[in-house]
C-alpha cells in the first residue's frame, strides 16, 4: 500500500515538473516573436468610392501606377493616416492603410510610394520598405501593411475595411 502511495505521488509530481516545462517554453517562445511585441494598427474607417475615369486618378490607368487618399476627404474616410491605392492590371486593385506597421503610433509614421523609383512604398520615418503588394522588404518592419478590400464595378473602384 504504501508504495502505491509512493509511486502515486511520484507520477503527480512528474506532471507538475511536465506542465511547468511546458507553459515554461511556450512563454520562451513567445517572447521571441518580434511580431508580438510590435504594436498593432489602429483601426479606421474606410469608405471611398471614385470613377477611375476621373482625370485626378489617371495614375490608377497603368499597371503599377499608385495614388494616396487624405484621411478625410471627398472620396470618404480614408483609414488612420489616408490609403495607398496600387493598379496590379485593369481588373486587380490593392489598397493599404498609410500607417506604417513598425511604430504605428509615431507621428511621423506615414508610408508613401517612392518618390524616385515609384517601384516600392517607404515609411519615411522608419525606413521600412513594402513592395506593391504591401509585404515587407526592408525594415525594421516584419508586418506586411494593413490591407482593404477593393472591388470594382464598371469604373466605379471602392475600398472598404
């Protein structure tokens, strides 16, 4: 009897040792994601809708071409820091909030497409680089930026959250 006592009390004690170990690891682990310690986007409103035929987004006629959206304005709200505008091809649009994802609650956090190259956006406060499809290729930013839904009707283009 009482080394069934003794041998109970031992496999108790293992699954303690276990379960310590394991919720040990699993907060070792993650601590070390740096995309857990990264603040997240705020969230905005976002509701615009315009005519691609409109001469003001004419840069939205080519492949690749890019325009930027205040955060308030005719078209409707535009996110926390306004919204980026990408042509993939006639029919695929994508849109990003302008805020970057790295300190996005820095004022000086706006990603804007680059000026000489026009082939990537930059956050002018950070440094980070997003190819046109919003993905990281450059940081200190290891989140792709936020993303909206885009659809397209005709030449009427709308973006939502």
């Amino acid at each position: 009897m009482r080394q069934q006592a003794f041998t109970l009390g031992m496999r108790q004690r293992a699954g303690w040792v276990v379960a310590v170990a394991m919720c040990a690891l699993s907060a070792a682990t993650s601590c070390g994601n740096k995309a857990d310690t990264q603040q997240q986007v705020p969230y905005g409103i976002v509701n615009l809708s315009f005519d691609l035929t409109n001469q003001q987004y004419r840069a939205l006629r080519t492949d690749g071409g890019a325009i930027t959206f205040a955060t308030k304005g005719p078209d409707g709200p535009a996110g926390v820091k306004g919204v980026i505008v990408v042509r993939q091809n006639a029919q695929s649009y994508l849109a990003f909030e302008r805020n970057c994802p790295y300190r996005p609650y820095d004022a000086c956090s706006l990603v804007s497409l680059d000026r000489n190259s026009r082939l990537f956006m930059r956050d002018s406060c950070c440094n980070s680089q997003f190819n046109l499809r919003g993905q990281v290729t450059g940081g200190p930013a290891i989140r792709p930026l936020v993303q909206y839904s885009v659809s397209l009707q005709g030449t009427q283009l709308t973006v939502v959250n």
